[in-house]
C-alpha cells in the first residue's frame, strides 16, 4: 500500500552500519567535540551535539565502507557465535 512506495535505503544503510555506528560514534564523537572547542572555540551545545551527531555516525559509516573496500569486513561487525 503506501509504505510500499517509500524509498527505504536510508533506514536499510544505517541499519546495515549499526554494529559500527555503535562502537565507533564514541571515539569519533570526543574526537569532534575536542577538534570543535579546542580547534573551532566553539562552546555551543547546539553545535556540538548536532555536528558530534552527524559527524561520528558519518564517520562511522564511512569506516565501514573502507574497511568492506579492503577487505576487512570483520573490523566492524559483530563477532560469530
């Protein structure tokens, strides 16, 4: 019906990348956050949580998609039990 029309490629990308998103948005998040009131002085919590957000879930997926180029899949998903 209507949500067959629906284009779900984002929600599919990011649920694809959630194992990376998962573990990396810490490391990538205090890096941003660092780079922005060291780097930028900018102290808004706007901006950090906003840019922080944005930046360590694209950084995250952008790690994957690096990592899957490579052939290191397994860097960035969940362990076999």
């Amino acid at each position: 019906m209507m949500l067959s029309r629906i284009d779900f490629s984002v929600s599919k990308a990011l649920g694809n990348a959630s194992m990376s998103i998962y573990v990396m948005h810490i490391i990538y998040g205090s890096g941003i956050r660092t780079a922005l009131s060291k780097g930028l002085h900018t102290h808004s919590a706007a901006v950090h949580l906003f840019i922080g957000c944005v930046g360590a879930i694209a950084l995250a997926m952008l790690t994957q998609r690096i990592a899957q180029r490579l052939g290191l899949d397994y860097i960035t998903s969940a362990p076999i039990s």
